[in-house]
C-alpha cells in the first residue's frame, strides 16, 4: 500500500463510455479528473462485450463500432489530460475532515477530492475462469477472456472453450484468420443461438475447425507461453492438441463489487439519484450511466452522455461554490475553447 495521497477535483468510478464522457464535461469547466476501472483499459461494455459490432443510435453517427467509438471518446478527453488507475477495483470510499472523499483501490492507490462520481455501469467485469490445471502459469501470457484485436490471432492456433454465445461467436469470427481452431466443450450440446450453432457445426463438416467434446485435463508449455493444450473427451481418448492461446469465454460474472457497501441508496443494485443534478443522497458522490436509477431511466449510451453534462455542472457548483463557471458553447466560448487547446486567443 503506498503512502502518498492523490489529490484532484473529480475521482470517477468507471471508464466505460459515460464515465470518459464525464472528464470531456469536467474538463470543459476546468476540472481534473483520475479514473478507476477494473478492466485493463478504457471502454467498459462497449469494448468487454462488443468492441466489433456496429452501434447504430449515437446521434449523428449513423453506425459506430464500440471499439471506434471509446477511441473517439479517448481522443475528445485526451485535451484534459485525464490520469487512468486500470486493472484495479475502486474499493474503499472514506469521508475525510475537509470534507473532501478518499477512494482507495485494491492496488493501494489512495485517491481524494470533493466530487466523486460512480459510473460503474452494471459493475465489475470478472470472467469467469475454468479450473484448469496450471491456468494460473500460462494466464499472462497465453490465455484471453476476450478478444481486443482479432489482428492477433492471424495464424495461430487457437482453443476455445466454452459452448454459449460468446465461445461460437468467436469460432466463427476468428475461423477465416486463425491457422487452426479447435473447439472444446464439456458436453455435445451447445448453450449458443441455434444459427451460431449450425454454423459452428458446418465449419467443423467442412474440416475448417476441429470439435472436441470433452476437458481440457492439461495445459503444456515454459516460461509462461503454451504450446499445447491435452484434452479428455467424452469417450476418454486422451487429445494432445497445438495451441499458442487459450480462450476460456464461459461467461462474464459482473457484480457491483464493493461499491454496494459504501452506504448509497440502492434499488435492485442501481444506485438512486436526483435526476436534476446526478447526485446521490450522499452530498459530493454522483452516479451516472447505467448505474444509476430515477423516474423514465433510459439505459442507453446517450442518456449517459447526457447525464455526464448535467452532472459535471452541478458538481462543480456544489465542490466550488466560489469559483465562476464557464458556460456557454464550444462553438463559441473562448476559455473552452483554450481548455481544448483549439483556438487561437492570445
Ligand atoms: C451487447 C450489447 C449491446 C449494446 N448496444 C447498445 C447500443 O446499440 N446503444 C446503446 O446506447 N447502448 C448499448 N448497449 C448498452 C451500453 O453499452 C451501456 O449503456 C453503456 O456501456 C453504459 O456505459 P457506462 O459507462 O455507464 O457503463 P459500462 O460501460 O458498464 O462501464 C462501467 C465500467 O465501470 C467499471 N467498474 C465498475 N465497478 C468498478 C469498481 N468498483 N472499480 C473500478 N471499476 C469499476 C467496469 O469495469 C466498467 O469498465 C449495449 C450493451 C450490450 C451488452
């Protein structure tokens, strides 16, 4: 656990799309803000469940992937210089004397400022791992939960384990680039949409991927890098099979984690809020996106969009009652507009 202290204006909870959208409404009012995510990088659903697949109701784009929408959010919030604690649970929240909020992270991070911000969408994301001999050996280096860039598994060989949406999906996806696919499932029937499934299974007829019904009893390989995956089927043949990566999809487990206990008002694991400024009943901690409930919630990106701005505005005003708060438009406001550094005001 370390020592020293950040401080900064706005910890936010969650660097899914609502949560990067809150630094761009901050940033906008001169604030700083430091981001917590348990994921290993910024995007939360948008990049966790469906980086590839197209979004079709962000106002004024008529089709974005999620993966091409969090860059572009990433690149609207780079101006701001937001700091990025990934890979680690925002876990402790403590009221200090000042009045000011302390997150701590399971890293040991220790975070302060007036105005906290959860945007913690449904929760953590935790796959859920297979009890795999050695997995913990090989998991850095060779095993994928999810998959970030398809570019990456362009001839290799590949095991994937799982029989539901995901593990087919990502049979199918990957089945045109992979050197070879060899599919493992624990029984013959499969969880997956019935299409996924003929298409998986007509793969398979056409020699394009291997089946295997059966475990996965032994993972072989040094230094942390596989290279062969052995597997048991149902019949008990014993299955030594190539593998650069394995890739577990048995499903995400998402649970609100620790923030259940930092004593908000929930309703069914949503935290409730005033729908005119985003707050909580906890004067300085804000919820928005996803997590956050009220009267005609919408869960959709934009909302969240929406929501960041009213939020970011009322935050300021409540942290710094004393400081004047830039309005106006983007358009036309020179302060905003030397905040984004675009402009030439000097
Ligand atoms: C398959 C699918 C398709 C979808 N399609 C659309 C669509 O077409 N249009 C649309 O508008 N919406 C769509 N959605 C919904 C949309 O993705 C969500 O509304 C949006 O992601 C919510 O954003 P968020 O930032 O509130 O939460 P999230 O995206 O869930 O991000 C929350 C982040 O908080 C992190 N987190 C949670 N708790 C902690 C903690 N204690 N410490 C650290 N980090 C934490 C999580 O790891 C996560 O990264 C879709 C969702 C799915 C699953």
């Amino acid at each position: 656990m370390q020592d020293e202290v950040i401080t900064t204006d706005m910890i936010i909870v969650g660097a899914g799309p609502v949560g990067l959208f809150s630094v761009f409404e901050a940033g906008l009012l001169g604030l700083k803000c430091h981001l917590i995510d348990n994921l290993d990088r910024a995007g939360g659903q948008c990049i966790e469940l469906y980086p590839e697949k197209p979004i079709y109701d962000i106002p004024s784009r008529a089709q974005v992937t999620g993966k091409e929408l969090i860059n572009d959010l990433m690149k609207q919030v780079s101006p701001f210089e937001p700091d990025f604690h990934f890979s680690q649970q925002a876990e402790i929240l403590e009221k200090q004397k000042n009045g000011h909020w302390r997150v701590t992270t399971t890293r040991g991070i220790m975070l302060e400022a007036p105005i906290v911000v959860v945007a913690a969408g449904a929760g953590s994301f935790i796959p859920k791992k297979p009890p795999f001999n050695k997995l913990g050996e090989f998991e850095e280096k060779s095993v994928n939960y999810a998959v970030y860039r398809m570019e990456k598994y362009r001839d290799k060989n590949l095991v994937i384990v799982g029989g539901g949406d995901s593990a087919l999906d990502w049979v199918i996806n990957l089945a045109p680039i992979a050197q070879k696919i060899t599919l493992v499932h624990r029984r013959e029937e499969f969880r997956g949409a019935y299409d996924s499934t003929q298409r998986v299974l007509k793969l398979a007829e056409e020699g394009k991927i291997d089946v295997q019904y059966g475990n996965v009893i032994d993972l072989v390989g040094a230094d942390g890098v596989l290279s062969a995956v052995e597997i048991e089927t149902l019949k008990g043949d014993k299955v030594t099979v190539e593998c650069d990566y394995l890739m577990p999809f048995l499903g995400l487990k998402v649970t609100l984690g620790p923030i259940a206990n930092w004593g908000l008002n929930l309703d069914k694991k949503h935290v409730q809020v005033c729908h005119e400024t985003f707050a909580t009943d906890t004067a300085g901690i804000y919820a928005i996106g996803d997590v956050c409930t009220y009267p005609g919630k919408l869960k959709l990106i934009l909302t969240g969009f929406y929501e960041a701005a009213v939020m970011a505005k009322a935050a300021f005003a409540y942290a710094y009652p004393d400081r004047k708060m830039v309005g106006g438009y983007t358009t036309t406001n020179s302060v905003i507009q030397d905040r984004l550094g675009v402009g030439d005001h000097s």
